[in-house]
C-alpha cells in the first residue's frame, strides 16, 4: 500500500509541477503578439483492483492544451487584410485629397487668375503691361499644371518602392512559414504527435503578418502543416517549400512596378487587382482606381484648355496684323508598345475632339489579319475594329504594317496632358486680341442697313481668303444684293437674296446685316488694319471660362476640376468611414478571441495558488508514504 501511496504522490507531484511551469509559461507570455494560453489537460490512471474495488493510482498529464480557436482566428484573418487595405488606401488618397483641395495649392486659383488677365487685356488690348500679366498668369497656370502632375507622379514612384518592399516581406514571411512547417511536423514526429504549441503559436503569427501585407488563405494538412495561397489562388507555401513573388517592370507600362510569381527567368505575370486585402492590394487598389483616375482627369483638364484656348487664339489677330498661333503647346497622347511584342508595328495616337475625351486609358489588341480589339478600361466596354485607322472618344488610332497576333498596346490619351502642357508664346504683341476683320457701312449709304461686326467661323485651319476685301453692293430693287471678293466663289455673285438679320457667311467669316439698305448702298469686309484697340478676340478668350468645353461639354474648365475635387474628396472621406469602422470591427473580434485565447493575469495568479497549494499535498503525501514504508521496514527487522 506504501507503495501505491507512494506512487499517487508522485504522479500527483508531477501534475502540479507540470502545472505550475505552464501557468509560469502564460504569465511570462502574456505580452507577447499571437500567444495563445495554455492549460494542462490531466486524466486519471487505470485503477488497480482489488477485493475491496478499484484503488486509484494517481493521475497522467495527457497534454498540453493551446485555448485556440480556429473560427474566431479565421474571422480576425480576414478583418484584418480588410483593414489593412483600406488603411492603406486611405493614407495614400490622403496626400491628393489634400494636394487638390489646397487653396493655395490647387488649380482653381490659378484658372482664376488667367481668365482675370485675359478680362483686362479685353478692358485694355493696347496694353503691354496687361499682355505681360496674362502671359505671366498662363505661365502660372501652367506650373500649377505641372507641379500637381508632379506630385502625383512622385506618389507613382513612391507605390513602385513600396510594392518592392512589400513583395520582399511577403517572400521572407514565406520562407519564416515554410521553415516553421518543418519544425512543427518533426516536433509532433518526435513527441508521439503532442502539438508544439509555442511553434503553432509563432507560425499563426506568421500568417497573421503575412496577411496584413496581403490576403492570405490558409489549409491545414494532414501532417500538421500549412499551405497558404494569395491572390487568386497561386501557391506561396506549400508544406517546407516557400514559392517567390518578384517587382517587375509592367510590361504595357514602363513607369509602374507589378507583382509576378516565379523565380529566376520564370516569370508568371499575374492579374493584379487579384492581390485583394493588405497593404499590397490597398497599394494596388489606390494606383489603378485613385491615382491613374485622377492624373487623368487633370491631364484631360490641360489637354482641354490648350486645345479650346488654342482654336480660339487661332482666330484672332495680334498687334503686328499676323493671326493668332497656339498660345500654348499642345500636349499628345502616350502610346505604350507591350515589350512582349514580336511584330513591328507602330501604334500613333492623335487628338481630334479634345471634348470627347473621357479620361480613361485604353487596351488594344490585334487579333490578326486587320482586326483589332480596343478596350476602354474605366469600363470595360470592348470595340471591335475590322481594320484602322478609327476614332473613338476623340481619339484617332492609326498603325503602321508589322503587327502580329496576340500583339498589344496601350493608349493613355491624358497621363501626360499636365505635365507637357506649357505656354507657346513669350511675346507679349502676340497676343491675339483682335478679330482680323472688320467690316464696314459705306458713308454714302443712304438706307437704313447696318452690319454687324462679324464673327471668324470656328473652323480650323482659317480660310486663306478670310482677310481679303469683299464688297457687297444692294441691287435696285434692295431685295438683293451682288457679292465681289477674292475667294468668293464665281466672284461677283449677283442676286443674293436679303433677309434682314440672315447670316451671310463667305471666306470663313459670318456677318449679318439688318434693317432696310437703299439700292447701292455698300458693306465691306476687310482685313482689320491698325486694330490694336480691338478687343472682340480677348472676349471671346475670356468667354471659354464658363463655357462646358470638358467631358463631352457637360462641364467648363473649373467646373471639371471641381467635380475632381469632390470626386477625391467624397473616396478621401468614404475611406476615412470604412476604414475606422472596420478596425474597429477587428478589435472586436480580438477582444472576443482574446477572451478565449488571451492570458488573464489574475485567473494565472490564482491557478498558482492552487498549483502550489496541489504540490505541497502531493509532497505530503509522499511523506506520509515514506513514513508508512519506513515502518514497515521496521517491522520486518
């Protein structure tokens, strides 16, 4: 019996001992990321019988027990790339919501401030100091163009370093991953299948990291180890091997870094809006849907202005007599050539409705033969062409011979719209502030006719003939007239008919002319000599403010900036909500897993109380069964 004693004190002994080290082992980890607490899961030894029954032989420590619970774990894996994306996101979109909506800063003071000189060259067209300040203020406003394109394609930089340094911790957790496989499978292999709880624990926290970078999907193998799967569905660990993820330059787009699966010269191109969740896919999120959108936009925004302000300085005349040329240069569209091209054929692009540009980037494609796919990837909308050149949203494709199947290029008509945008002239006499010609009621006229000042046709390049002279003589009865000039087809041209008020449209120019002329009564239209008073071009240069030129002529120039402003504002803010609202959902779940998993200081406190307390009776106990041997022994002698 002494010795049944003896053994139940020991095993007893033990229990607590085993006990106490693990409560130990919780308090000492109870500040360290991803722990889970432990407990000792104790069972009762096989009883021995007897004539008296079964007599109990003490108690076994079955294991160790990790308090972990995979459905609340999952549900934090999957918040917390949420999360992460959208925090991500939200810093990034930050930096142009606050760049755009500067006062200081942003386009809107600048746009102001030329159409504010362009007025005062129309109040003072004779003036070389308001000609300077509207050169001055383009010139401003071309800065402020080139400076917010600047910016944003610092932030394109800045992503391209940062998807590097992304990729890079994603491959090194890989192979923290892959290495932790190994160990925690030959540590069951050694321990008769105990789970290594301290390594289960550092591998979840491991994944855990993983997945703030990017969303991972993990499956638990039958031997205990994991395979973790990202974006959509390429392996990155499985068992002990770790696969690698590589920064590539884009091959359709030299200036932006892409991830790629593979190793050396193996190189998988992989989608990249399937890197969904963590910081890589709120990176990835925020280039293609934020920062591409809005460098766009305000590309568009320039392209728009040289364009309309350009056409309409082309109609007018400067302070030298010559007409109007660009008063800023005008920017073309990028067309990138797929570096994985084998054909050799050039793809141009060129503007021809600077209104009809939508902003958004396009893929094309040849199929082969002469056939082409074009895709408009704001929306995905595809047009098939049998062959080119075509135009589609105010963009003329055009190709050289050479293109081979599977070919591809892409066609950014706006990226660079800010960034090339500059003013043409330095030459304050430049100016085209005048309209060249100027019409004219002869002092003989004797009826009652009067001729408006005439307007050059918005038609480009200006008719040749627009500045030579042309006569019109009413004939007798006034109820016509004949029309002399060079250009004027079959000059003269007898018995126009008169409508009071009609245009009357020749060379490239429209006038009109009301009331009642008197038979002989003359009109002229000539070139408008000594004009430096002239200050009709200037108006209608300063009329394009509030003219809607943008986006299909929905919106003018400040307008559409505007609607930019809003446009990142309103994602700024939504990102702001979605993203507090979601950590706030994940400490949630923490807590409510902490709840099961976290290490409590006092329920620790008091488990070794009842260890040391359980440890002092079983040595009790021991002793009582020494006592009781050493007496038998005594017996015997």
């Amino acid at each position: 019996m002494g010795i049944g004693i003896f053994g139940s004190g020991v095993s007893a002994l033990n229990a607590a001992q085993i006990g106490l080290s693990t409560t130990e082992h919780n308090i000492a980890n109870a500040n360290t990321p991803g722990f889970n607490r432990q407990e000792v899961m104790l069972g009762t030894r096989i009883p021995q019988a007897t004539g008296a029954g079964f007599i109990g032989q003490g108690v076994d420590v079955s294991t160790v027990k990790r308090m972990y619970n995979e459905f609340l774990s999952n549900q934090v894996l999957q918040g917390q790339a949420q999360a992460s994306q959208l925090e991500t996101y939200y810093q990034q979109i930050g930096q142009i919501d606050n760049m755009l909506a500067d006062s200081d800063a942003g386009l809107s003071p600048a746009l102001q401030e030329l159409f504010s000189a362009v007025n005062n060259v129309a109040s003072s067209p004779d003036s070389q100091a308001a000609r300077q300040v509207m050169l001055g203020s383009a010139q401003s406003l071309v800065s402020r163009f080139q400076s917010l394109n600047q910016r944003m394609s610092d932030i394109n930089s800045s992503i391209n370093g940062q998807i590097r340094s992304s990729v890079t911790t994603i491959n090194s957790y890989a192979q923290q991953i892959a290495s932790m496989n190994k160990n925690i499978v030959l540590a069951q292999a050694t321990s008769n299948g105990q789970p290594p709880n301290d390594l289960l624990d550092q591998r979840d926290q491991l994944i855990s990291q993983l997945n703030q970078e990017t969303k991972a999907t993990v499956v638990k193998q039958s031997d205990g180890s994991f395979n973790v799967f990202i974006g959509s569905g390429q392996s990155l660990v499985v068992g002990e091997q770790a696969m690698t993820l590589q920064a590539v330059q884009s091959l359709s787009d030299p200036s932006r870094i892409e991830v790629a699966y593979g190793s050396g010269a193996s190189v998988i191109r992989l989608q990249q809006n399937s890197f969904q969740g963590g910081n890589l896919g709120g990176l990835i999120a925020f280039r293609s849907e934020s920062l591409d959108v809005t460098q766009n936009a305000l590309g568009r925004m320039a392209m728009v202005l040289a364009d309309t302000f350009n056409q309409q300085h082309k109609f007018g005349q400067d302070l030298s007599g010559n007409m109007g040329g660009n008063f800023f240069t005008q920017p073309v569209p990028l067309v990138n050539t797929n570096t994985a091209n084998t054909g050799t054929a050039t793809i141009s692009a060129s503007i021809v409705s600077s209104s009809a540009l939508t902003g958004s980037d396009y893929s094309l494609r040849f199929n082969g033969g002469t056939a082409y796919t074009l895709t408009r990837l704001s929306d995905n909308t595809v047009t098939a062409f049998a062959a080119l050149p075509q135009t589609v949203d105010g963009l003329t494709i055009t190709t050289t011979a050479g293109a081979i199947a599977g070919d591809s290029y892409t066609i950014r008509p706006t990226v660079n719209g800010a960034r090339d945008i500059a003013v043409a002239i330095s030459d304050p006499s430049k100016i085209a502030a005048s309209v060249p010609i100027r019409t004219n009621a002869s002092l003989a006229n004797i009826g009652s006719g009067r001729i408006s000042g005439g307007t050059v046709n918005a038609i480009l390049p200006v008719n040749a003939n627009l500045q030579q002279p042309v006569s019109i003589v009413f004939d007798n009865p006034p109820t016509t007239f004949t029309v002399t000039g060079t250009g004027v087809p079959g000059s003269p041209v007898a018995g126009v008919a008169y409508s009071a008020g009609t245009d009357i449209t020749y060379n490239g120019w429209t006038m009109q002319i009301a009331g009642a002329p008197a038979a002989g009564d003359t009109f002229t239209v000539a070139s408008n000599t000594n004009a430096t008073a002239d200050n009709r071009n200037a108006l209608l240069l300063a009329s394009l403010q509030t003219k809607n030129t943008v986006a299909g002529g929905t919106a003018s120039y400040q307008g559409a900036y505007a609607q930019l402003v809003s446009q990142v504002g309103n994602k700024t803010r939504e990102l702001e909500t979605t993203s507090s609202a979601q950590t706030s959902m994940v400490n949630q779940i923490i807590q409510t897993q902490q709840s099961v998993s976290g290490v409590n200081l006092d329920e620790e406190a008091a488990n070794l109380m009842r260890y040391q307390r359980a440890y002092q009776a079983a040595g009790k106990a021991i002793q009582i069964a020494g006592t009781l041997f050493d007496t038998l022994l005594s017996l015997g002698g």
